[in-house]
C-alpha cells in the first residue's frame, strides 16, 4: 500500500482507491485480456497475407479481397479479386496482404462503438477502472471533446460495416457452392454464422437506432414515422444485447480466420458433403 | 440569549410551509399572484412524501367512459365521506380537478395514455368510473417532480431542510413563524403577511404506518398552538393493505391499483371473502357473484364492481375481521393476488414499483405469488378547519392546505381524490393567502419575546444534563395509539389511551438529547415529538366523543353509523385547561349539491340534475 | 438474529473518522433499519437523511461497501454475513455531517435547464399524445433523483469536471424535454457546450447504479450524443441543412 492521504467521507485519495468489496476488477481484467488477445491474433493473421483461402471459404479479415497475389500457399485465385492481380506500386515496406487493405473499416466500426468505448475507456485507460474506483488522475480531463472528438463520426463507420455486412453474407453463400456444386460444410455453417453474428453486432448499434427512429420526437404523427418507430423498436432489441453481439462476433471473427487458416493449412479436416 | 437582530431573518410576503403537492402549487399560485413567496421544508425539495402516492389523481374527465362527470365525481366523494365533507370543498374538488390535471400535463406531467391519445384513466376504490390519470403506479413522483420541475421557474425561494418550530403572531393574527435549519442548527425567523400550512398528517404517532418521518404533525402542533381549530380529528384512514411481512417495512404502501387491475383478496382458506363485508349501501352497486366482478374486469359496462374496490375503510374492517377470526395470512394479514389474475408482462408494465418493492424489500415476485397485506395507517382526513373557498383557518393569516386541512374527505376519503385534492385547494390557499396579504399591507413588527421563547424551548431540549430518550418516547407514543386508538376504538380503550399520554406528556417535558445541534437526528426527534403529541391527543379525545361508526372511526361499543351524529363535526382547540374538545353543527347543504349527492347514479349519468 | 459490526464515517467537512457499531440485525432489514437501530442504541446524533424508506424518494443514498446505493433498498441479507459493512457519505459532494452530503449542487443544474416549453392545445383543450411517444420519456421521469449517478460519474467524482458537465442526472432529464412530443424549445447547442455532452465518456457506471433501472447511458445520454452529432459534427447533415434546409 502506498501512502494516502485520507480525505472526508473516509475516501483515500488516489489512483484505483476504492472501498468496494467485491472483484470489480474481475471486469476490466477480461476484457483487456480479450481485447489484447484479439488484437494481437488478427494483427499477426492480417500480416500473413497467405492461407486466408479454402475451397470457397474466404477468411473474413480478408474480405473484400480487392487484389490477389495467386502465388501465395493458401490465397484466392486471381478471379476472386475485385481488382485483379497484387498492384506493382505496393510499397514493399508494407506487408504484401489483401488484409490491409480492408480491416481498417471493421476496425474503425469497433473502435468507435459506444460499447467498446465504454469497455476500453475502462480496461486499458482506466477512466474509470470501475465504477467507484478511482480513475486515473488527468490534468485536465476532456472526455470525448478534444482528441477524441472523432468518437463523433461512429456513423460514417457504420455505413462502412453495413456494406461490409453485405460482403460477408454474399462470402457466405459462395462458401455453399464450390465449383459451382450446392453442397455444406463446416466450414460454409462457421462463414454464415460470422455474418449474422456481425448483422446482430452491426444492426444494434447506437447510432443506427438513432437514425432509424430513434431521432424522431413523434412516432405516431404520420406514416414513415409509424414505420421508422417499427424499425426502431426491433433496432432496440439488438441494441439492448450489443455487448453481447460485440463479444460473439468478435470472438467469432477470429475463430472464423483460424478456421479457415487451419484448414487451408491442412492441420484441420473440414467435414463437408464435397468431400476433401 | 441572542439579541433578535443576530438571528437570520428573511421577509416575505407568503411562507408555505411545506413541498409535497400542496405546498408547490399553493406557492406557484402565490408566484403567479405576485407574491414574494418562500417555501420552507423539511427535507429536500422533490423529498416529499407525495412521492409515496401510487395510484393517480381522480378527475372527471371522462376520457375512459364519456358518462362521467363532476356530479358523479362529488356523488361519489360524498358517500364516500359517509356524508362528513363540507359539501362546498366537495364540490370544488370535483369540478376543478380535471382542469388541474389538464395544467399539469402543460407543465410537463407525462401520464399514462388512452388509444385515442389523452390522458388515460383507471379504476379505483369508490370511483364509479375510471378516473384516476396515473403513470404506471408512480403518480405521485411525477406530480411532485413536475410541480418541482415549473416552481423553480416561478421565483419561489426554497429553504431546504428547514423545520418550522411555531407560529409568531401579533394579537390575533399571524406575523411568521420561527424555524431551524436541519443542517446547521441555525435558528431562523421567516416575517410574512400570511403563512400556508401544507404540512401533512402525523402517522408517525401509530406504530404501522405508511407515512414517513415527516408526518409528525407539525401543522397541526402548531396551528393548535397558535390558537386555531382542528376539525374531524377522529376520522383517521387506515390503509387496508399495507405490507406485512418483513418485520422492517410493515406499513409500507401497497396500491389499491393492484385491486384496480383486477387483483383480489383472499384469506388462508383461499376465499375471496370481500363479497361477505358489502354494506347494504354500496350492495346495489356492487357485483355479488365472482363472475359478475370477471366481467366487469373484463370491460363489461353492465357488470357491477368487484367489492375488494369498496372504500378504504370498509375493506380495512373486513381484513381486520377476517385476522381476527384466525383466516389471516402467516404473519397476520389478508393475501392479495394478482398473480393468477393477469399475466406477469401486464403487471410489470401496470405496476412496476410494486414488482419493485416486493422483490426488493420482500423477496417476492407478485407476478407468481399473492402479496400478504394488511391494514396500515395512511392519512388524516380531518386536520385545521379552513374556509371553504379561501382556506384560511379560523387564525388570521394562518392558512392551509392538503392533508393537514379538514373537511374535504368528511370520514373517509377515495383513493385518488388526494392528489386532486393538493392541486385544488392547494392553488385555492395560494389564492386565498395572496388576496389576504395584500389586503394587509404593511408588514407588522416581530415580537422579539416570542422568538426568544421558541428558541428557548427548542435549546434546553439540547442543554438538559438528563433526560429521556426521545426515541424511546416516540416508540412508547407508537405503542399507545397502536393499541388504543387502532382500526377498531372503545371507550374504556380511548380512556386508557388518555391516561398513556398524560403520562407520555411529561416524558416528553424532560427529553433531552446529546450533542452538538448541527443535523442531530436525535434532537430533531425530540423537537418533533410535542406536535406529535397534540396529534395523538387530538385524534383521542375526539374519537372518544364519536359514539358512532363512521368512515374512517370505528367504535366496538357504538356500532354502525348514527343519524343524530351526523350533525355534526368535531372540533378541537387549545383551552384555558388545556385541550378543549367540542360538537359543531353541520351547515344545512345547498338544496342542488344535496340533490345530486343523493341522486339515482342514472339520472347524473344523463346530466339530468 | 445476529449482530452485525458496522464501520460508520462520523465527521464534518473539517474531518473525521470510521467509528465501530454494532446492532442485531432482524429478518427483512435493510441497511437503513440497521442505522435507525444505532442510532436509538448508541448514536443519539448520527445524522443519516432519509425520507420513504421505500426507494420512492432517493433521500438515503450513500456509500455501502464502497458502492453508491440507496441505504432502504440494500437489504443486510444481501451483504456479506462475515463482513464488516463499511457505510459512507457520498464522494462527490462535500460532507454536512456524517452520512449525509451537500447535494445542492445539483439543484442549481436543474435551474440552469430551460424548461418544457409545450407547444398550445388541440381545439378541444386537450392534448394529444400516444402512449408509443412517452414511453421514452416516461422512462426517464422514473429518476427519484438519489444523485447515486451523479456520485459514481467519474467526470464529477475524480474529474473535477463539475463545472463543464451537468450529470447523468440531468442528462436524461435533458433527454426527457428534448424528445417530449410537445416541447418546442431547442437545447441541442446548449447539451454541447453548457451541459457538456461531450464529458461523457459513456462508461455507465450511473446505470449500473441506478435504483430504478433507468437505463441512463444506452436511452438517454448516446441519443442526446447523436444528437449533438446530427447538429454539429455529421458533414452530411450539415450540407443537408444549409443548403436544402432540412
């Protein structure tokens, strides 16, 4: 214990003073270490640039794959790209992966959710650690007015992560159809799964049940806001479950790269009526 | 002692004493009359314990069943009251209330809504119709918030935590009062022309009450003291259900809502036993088969209402009745169900701090088991005799409003006329206190020897070497009037309650507590226990001289109501010899009110008085 | 029945210290029956205010093992049966005495906030409004004004922010004028600047306090944060309004 200066009401002075009992740090402890593990996994997955591709399943950190190198053990071929072939003008400091080139978008999304705000403002900015725990001593505290002011743009994200969900569902109808032949794997039920955990994610966020309805004064006063109001409130069933759906298609996210990396791999064996 | 010119001294033309519903609109109306007005409370503002109040404010504005209008209203009222209201204030609160309901929503009040938009309505003990607007089973809050939330806009200055101690006068008529403030212990002299009392009931003299430690009284201390009357000190409310179990919150509030929406009232045998207590007045109203009451649950216009929504005191006697005769629930009560009546979604949404404050407080989810209820101590319907229109008291200067004024609910009041009630007489006192200071004038001069006095009395309290403990008193005085002057009175009970308090009377001379008087909550309980006193005192000595049954009082001894003491209101003031208690003869009604109050329901519903 | 130990901060604004009690503690009681029981026992003075004791009038909020909660409402089973309870007087406002805190502060935000501004009656002196449009607001006016949110918000409780920012309090209490279907006024410029909108970091502490299960941050403060965007911050909606007017 360092030295405290005890001030009135008995509350001692100090970063993370707290007289609370029980494991608040429980918290803010799962999810820094969820956080991290996440960014460190799809930072290392993203710099591979190679087995991001099986059969027809597409790893979504590389989706929408606007070029391809064919040449790499485990990437698409060349007529999945948007663009075509890998661009002579990449710089060659910067790892050579389709990865780079979209992750941006989906991470811009999660870093500017009023959810994730809330989680890492917490877990690795410590304003505060946890509620009635003291947060760590600022000059002069800004919030989200000074630097963080770009918090303020979370919507442009979400029109980014809204076309991303179309990207992802349309992954995930290739991923039932290889060579052309209806068929399932595991793999194609992982793929379908990560867009509609994505959609739940993405379609209950906070600034979109603000610009369904959620804006309005009056719901009842005519037509479209009739509907908006109907819209808003199936909006706000996902919205009140968005930590959830921030933490199933994160984790799914991830599972679905190693997955489709593991395989592409060889190290798993994905079961499907294909065979092979 | 301190010279008068070191004590804090602030002038204004209106003091209302008081912040709950009657107390802000008395003082918005004195605003809006001009005044200069202060408002001195006891707690924080927003505090009161209006918030307490569930179920809605009752007002005709036939916005569920087009049939209802102020007649009915004031029909119902009146037979409500067991004909004791002064008719003039009955008939006031009927035809205003809707207009102040109307007010509220304008000041921002959000009540719950009908499908065509308006302000919705619901069922209620005594109510013919639908007709309490409500939010939920939280109207009192949102009343007292948005009185709270419109005063601070009107100019009012609010002395919070501020306790009145008594009345100043000069001659006969009143100059201010003398108070402290909680925080400091700082003594404080408010001058004004005229002084609203909006200071409640006093519960806290009854051990299970559902009142807070606010409702010790004070108005009533006080105007007594100051020499005004109190009127229909007998007739005092006991909630029938209240929570029983645990032990800690015995007393607390269930809403009659719950009954309202279609919740029933059952004993251990697992009869609804309601239908055997109906009084042979209400019986042609009144549905006599389980099935009849469905229908009307239902919507039915041609059922007749289940009786677990008979007046207050008729169903406070019958679960009394049924404790008594070994049917009551494990710890002494009736059991209420709403559980098997309606689906748990629906209850949640209709009544969510009962949800709330059974799961909390008693562990229970109503939306699976019957609640267990019982009698608990709920309001004053008498108090300080005011004028009909003006609701000044028989003190000049001295006006009130509220719970602590008499004469609006007679015998026993209808759930839901309470909230109207503080909106209606409360802007009438702000009225009437207004009118009345500027008629005056002048501001008079502050008797320096009566402040002195007040502060005195207040300070030995603190400087005594021993004494008793004033809690210990206050829970001797609980005691007594829960034993003695209970749901059910009788002679020989109310003379040994009189003895108890002679002797309680002067465990009171000597309390004394310790410490310093910056928020001492023990001296506060100490200063708070002669208002209390005069309360239990009143309430006694009046209900000894009630041979009757009536409403709100119940005499073993004196079965049933009488008609020769209908004739009359009792009235208590301060003696020579100390507490002088007598017989005041009824007005004869106007000729029109009496016609409608004693009207066939169907020719009010034609409007064809 | 048992006895339970209490540590109780005593003091004033020039100091103070815990002091020990204890108290048998009955079936059913809650940790303000515990401190009316002290106080008739062994603290005659201890100053503690409180009102309902029902959690309808948020009077006796304070800290009970370090959390900020309302005293009637925290039943002693639900605390720890070994443990010592720690009660304390709330952090963010400056002690009176004991238990019991200055909240006046927030009593001056309140005034600071233009009020309902209600747009006239329909022709028939009512007026209308349909139970799907106050929902919203409905769910705000639940606010018993305890202040616990106030407390725990940390721009005012270690920021020393409370002069740039109102509160979650007043924030959902901005949240109810602005989207009451009858306000006309417009408070979106002064939610930015004066109440400081922008100070929030939405950490929800004041919801996972709230008494009444308000759900202060995800109903009331974001949307008053899109809000502000709408206004001030979307590029798009700022074309849109300067150059087409809506």
């Amino acid at each position: 214990m360092t030295t405290q200066e005890i001030a009135v009401g008995g509350y001692s002075k100090g970063f993370s003073q707290t007289h609370r009992t029980d494991r608040w740090w429980i918290g803010p402890l799962l999810t820094f270490l969820g956080f991290s593990s996440f960014i460190v996994y799809s930072t290392w997955a993203a710099l591979q640039g190679n087995h991001y591709f099986y059969g027809s399943y597409l790893s979504p950190f590389y989706s929408p794959l606007l070029f391809v190198d064919p040449s790499v053990t485990g990437g698409a071929s060349l007529e999945h790209a948007w663009f075509g072939g890998w661009p002579s003008w990449w710089p060659s400091f910067v790892p050579a992966s389709p990865a780079f080139l979209v992750l941006a978008f989906p991470g811009a999304f999660r870093f500017t959710c009023y959810y994730y705000r809330k989680a890492y403002y917490r877990a690795f900015a410590f304003t505060p650690p946890g509620c009635a725990v003291t947060a760590l001593p600022q000059k002069n505290y800004k919030g989200e007015t000074f630097l963080l002011l770009f918090q303020n743009l979370h919507r442009y994200a979400l029109y980014f992560a809204l076309f991303f969900i179309i990207i992802l569902f349309s992954d995930a109808v290739q991923a039932f159809f290889r060579d052309g032949k209806l068929g399932i794997g595991v793999g194609s039920i992982v793929l379908l799964l990560n867009a509609t955990f994505l959609s739940c994610y993405t379609l209950g966020c906070h600034s979109f049940r603000h610009l369904v309805g959620g804006k309005l004064d009056c719901f009842s006063c005519d037509a479209t806001s009739s509907t908006r109001y109907g819209l808003w409130k199936r909006v706000t069933l996902l919205n009140e479950n968005h930590m959830l759906f921030a933490w199933i298609s994160l984790f799914w996210v991830g599972f679905s790269d190693v997955y489709v990396r593991l395989v592409s791999m060889g190290i798993w064996h994905d079961l499907s009526t294909w065979g092979n | 002692m301190i010279p008068l010119s070191e004590i804090l001294t602030y002038e204004h033309d209106v003091i209302v004493v008081g912040a709950g519903g009657a107390g802000l609109r008395a003082a918005i109306e004195c605003c809006k009359q001009g005044m200069n007005t202060g408002v001195v409370c006891k707690s924080l503002l927003g505090k009161a314990h209006t918030v307490m109040a569930e179920g809605g404010m009752a007002a005709a504005m036939g916005n569920v069943d087009a049939r209802d209008n102020w007649k009915v209203h004031f029909r119902d009222t009146m037979r409500g009251g067991k004909f004791m209201n002064q008719w003039r204030m009955a008939e006031l609160h009927a035809r205003e209330a809707p207009d102040r309901v109307r007010e509220l929503e304008e000041w921002g009040a959000v009540f719950d809504r009908t499908k065509e938009g308006l302000i919705s309505q619901r069922n209620f003990g005594g109510h013919r119709y639908p007709r309490l607007a409500h939010v939920g089973d939280r109207t009192g809050l949102e009343l007292i918030r948005t009185l709270q939330d419109y005063a601070i806009h009107q100019g009012m200055k609010v002395y919070m935590e501020c306790t009145a101690l008594d009345l100043l006068k000069d001659g006969d008529r009143i100059t201010g009062l003398v108070g402290y403030f909680r925080e400091t212990g700082r003594f404080v002299v408010f001058k004004a022309n005229a002084v609203i009392f909006a200071t409640g009931g006093a519960g806290k003299a009854w051990k299970i009450t559902s009142n807070s430690w606010e409702y010790t009284g004070d108005g009533y201390g006080m105007a007594y003291t100051a020499g005004a009357e109190l009127m229909d000190m007998e007739f005092t409310q006991f909630h029938p259900t209240g929570m029983v179990w645990p032990p800690s919150v015995r007393g607390i509030l269930v809403t009659e809502g719950v009954r309202g929406d279609g919740g029933i009232l059952l004993n251990n045998k697992g009869e609804r036993f309601m239908f055997k207590y109906v009084p042979p007045k209400f019986a042609a109203e009144t549905a006599d088969t389980v099935e009849e009451g469905n229908r009307w649950l239902e919507g039915d216009k041609a059922a007749r209402r289940p009786p677990e929504l008979l007046t207050r005191d008729v169903v406070a006697r019958a679960i009394t009745a049924e404790v008594n005769a070994g049917r009551g629930s494990a710890h002494g009560g009736a059991l209420l169900d709403i559980a098997s009546r309606r689906p748990a979604d629906v209850i949640r949404k209709k009544l969510p701090s009962m949800y709330h404050q059974f799961k909390e407080l008693g562990e229970l989810d109503i939306t699976k088991e019957p609640m267990e209820v019982g009698p608990t101590l709920h309001y004053f319907m008498g108090g300080i005799r005011v004028d009909h229109d003006t609701q000044q008291s028989t003190v000049p200067g001295l006006f009130a409003c509220g719970e602590c004024s008499a004469g609006m609910h007679g015998a026993n009041r209808l759930g839901g006329n309470s909230l109207s009630d503080l909106l209606v007489f409360g802007r009438l006192a702000g009225l009437g206190a207004s009118e009345y200071s500027k008629s005056i004038g002048k501001k008079s001069v502050t008797d320096e020897k009566q402040v002195l006095s007040i502060i005195r009395s207040a300070t030995d309290i603190l400087n005594l070497d021993k004494g008793t403990n004033p809690y210990l008193v206050h829970e001797d005085l609980q005691n007594v009037m829960q034993r003695y002057v209970g749901i059910v009175r009788s002679a020989d009970e109310l003379q040994t309650a009189k003895n108890e308090l002679e002797r309680i009377k002067k465990d009171v001379a000597l309390v004394k507590s310790d410490g310093a008087s910056q928020y001492n909550a023990g001296w506060h309980k100490a200063l708070d226990l002669r208002n209390l006193l005069i309360s239990a005192e009143a309430v006694t000595k009046a209900a000894e001289m009630r041979t009757e049954s009536r409403g709100g009082h119940t005499r073993i001894d004196f079965e049933g109501e009488r008609e020769e003491c209908a004739k009359y209101n009792i009235v208590v003031k301060k003696g020579e010899q100390g507490m002088e208690v007598r017989k005041v003869e009824r007005r004869e009604p106007p000729e029109t009110l009496k016609k409608i109050a004693y009207a066939k329901i169907e020719d009010l519903e034609r409007e064809g008085v | 029945m048992a006895k339970r130990q209490f540590k109780i901060w005593r003091g004033n604004k020039n100091g103070g210290e815990f002091a020990n009690y204890q108290t048998e503690i009955e079936p059913g009681m809650v940790v303000l029956d515990a401190i009316h029981s002290i106080q008739a026992e062994s603290a005659g003075d201890l100053a503690v205010r409180w009102n309902c004791k029902a959690g309808k009038c948020g009077s006796c909020s304070m800290e009970i093992n370090g959390k900020p909660r309302l005293s009637c409402m925290t039943r002693m089973n639900s605390l720890p049966a070994n443990e010592t309870v720690t009660l304390q007087p709330l952090k963010t406002f400056p002690v009176i005495k004991d238990l019991v805190t200055d909240v006046s502060w927030n009593y001056r935000q309140k005034e600071k906030i233009q009020p309902l501004k209600p747009k006239p009656r329909d022709a028939d002196g009512n007026y209308r409004m349909m139970q799907e449009d106050v929902d919203r607001i409905q769910e705000f006016r639940k606010c018993i004004e305890c202040f616990l949110c106030q407390d725990v918000c940390h721009v005012l409780r270690d920021q020393d922010q409370a002069n740039n920012f109102v509160g979650p309090r007043f924030m959902i209490y901005l949240a109810s004028l602005e989207m009451h279907p009858l306000d006309t006024a417009d408070r979106i410029p002064t939610i930015r600047k004066e109440f400081g909108s922008g100070l929030c970091n939405i950490t929800r502490c004041c919801t996972e306090v709230c008494p009444e299960h308000i759900n202060i941050t995800d109903n009331g403060i974001i949307p008053l944060k899109e809000r502000v965007v709408d206004r001030f911050y979307d590029p798009v909606m700022w074309v849109k309004r300067k150059f087409f007017g809506v």
